[in-house]
C-alpha cells in the first residue's frame, strides 16, 4: 500500500491542475473542454512543457513563458494540495472502494472552497451534480457494507443528513435577509447527504466553530471590516471532509467522553 501513495500523490498534482481549470473557468460560465488551456494575458497556447503540474510553474519562477504575465499562485497550491490530500487518503484507506469515494470528494469541495474564496460563488453545477454522487454513493455504502467508513450509512442515512443539514442552514438563511447566500444552504445538503445521519451534526459544528474562530480572529486583527461578510462555504466544505475522514473517530470519543 505504501507504494501506492506517491502514485496518487502523482494522480493529485495532475487532477489539481484540471481542477484550476475548472476554478477558472466554470464561475464566468465558459467550457472547460474549449478552448484548450492558454495564457489569458497573451492568449498563447500552452504547451505541453508549460503544463507540467506544479515543475512548470517553479522551472518559470511564476511568470509566462510567451508574455512574461505572472501566473496566479494559487496554481500550485491547489496542484500541491490536492496531492497531498490524495497521499493523506491514500494513506488513511488504502486501495479500497471507500478510497475513490473519498477521493472524489475531496476533489469536489476543494474546487467549492477555492471558488467561493475568490468568487463567493457556490455554483449550482457543482453542487447539484455532487449531490447526485453522494446520493448514489449512500447506495453502495449500504450494499457493500462499508459500514466502517461512514457507520451505518444508507440511502435513508444520506437523506436524513441532507434534509436536516439543508433545513437547519435554511433558518438563518431566511433571517438574515441576506446575510447568508442561498449557496450555503445547498452546499450545507451536499454536506448532509455526504456525511450521513448522525454524523452531520460533527460537519454543522466544525464549520460554525471554523467560522467563529475566523470571523473573531479578522475582527480582532481588523483585517476585515465589521460589515465584509466572510465566505462560509469553505467551512462547510472543510467540515465535510474532516467528518468524512475523521467523522466516525470523533464520534467514538464523544461518546466515550459523555459516557464517562
């Protein structure tokens, strides 16, 4: 198995690449097939030299090769990070079905995280289509009795979890007036059919203590100003994947701490 990691470590730096595709191109509404990758600056075709995951941004120090336009670095920190997140769950579930369920969410909310950072956008054909996935993933969660990665998940599991987790978000939703985006509140059932019943009780509290402890940090450090809103959907997103991971675990030692 251990092998196996830097192979996916491999296959994350050259997802990461099309997922930076994907960042760039799906909030402006524009293909991500057509037209192939180019400089936005020059509008040069890149070639295949220019596209090596991660090397080509360093061997370039940052900057195009035709025009000499910085490269945004966010580039190679999805590129990197989603290399490292593969290795993480490579590591954690070996090669195994649950691994490329785990895989693939964790390519999905990376892509929301980054999306609603730089655009506080979280975009419908992301989030519906990922809904589709966890639902269909609850079904085979429950026939191949994959009970030790999410405990007792089902297609019932999965739809409690998306009907509260989407209720829930609904209420300050519609209190607000605003304050919070409709987004949120379909990423928070993207979350809830991921998770499952009971675990995405872990998911809305990871994200609203995540949130917290940003939002007093910023007020504190006044790097926001009191009346910028602050992007809840990375949270939410983070949140998913912790609980995804470490969601069973950390439910194990809540109970035995209550339990006493």
């Amino acid at each position: 198995m251990s092998a196996a990691i830097p192979i996916f470590a491999l296959l994350g730096l050259a997802l990461g690449s099309f997922l930076n595709l994907c960042m760039d191109r799906l909030p402006q509404g524009k293909s991500i097939i057509r037209p192939p990758s180019h400089c936005d600056a020059c509008h040069q075709r890149l070639r295949a030299k220019d596209l090596v995951p991660l090397f080509s941004y360093l061997w370039l120090r940052g900057r195009c090769r035709y025009c000499g336009a910085r490269i945004s670095p966010r580039l190679p920190i999805v590129e990197l990070g989603t290399a490292l997140l593969f290795a993480l769950l490579t590591w954690k579930y070996g090669l195994s079905p649950q691994l490329a369920m785990a895989l693939i969410y964790a390519s999905l909310f990376l892509m929301i995280i980054v999306i609603d950072l730089e655009h506080e956008l979280i975009l419908d054909n992301v989030v519906y289509p990922g809904m589709a996935l966890a639902f269909l993933f609850s079904f085979f969660w429950s026939k191949l009795g994959l009970t030790f990665f999410w405990p007792e998940i089902s297609a019932l599991s999965a739809l409690l979890g998306g009907a509260i987790a989407f209720g829930l978000m609904l209420i300050p939703y519609l209190i607000s007036r605003g304050g919070m985006g409709g987004g949120d509140v379909k990423l928070a059932g993207l979350v809830g059919l991921a998770t499952g019943f009971p675990l995405v009780f872990i998911s809305l509290f990871l994200a609203i203590l995540g949130g917290g402890l940003v939002a007093i940090i910023l007020l504190l450090t006044r790097v926001r100003g009191l009346k910028e809103a602050i992007p809840f959907g990375p949270f939410l997103a983070t949140a998913a994947m912790v609980t995804i991971i470490w969601g069973e675990a950390m439910s194990h030692w809540y109970l035995a701490l209550v339990g006493g």
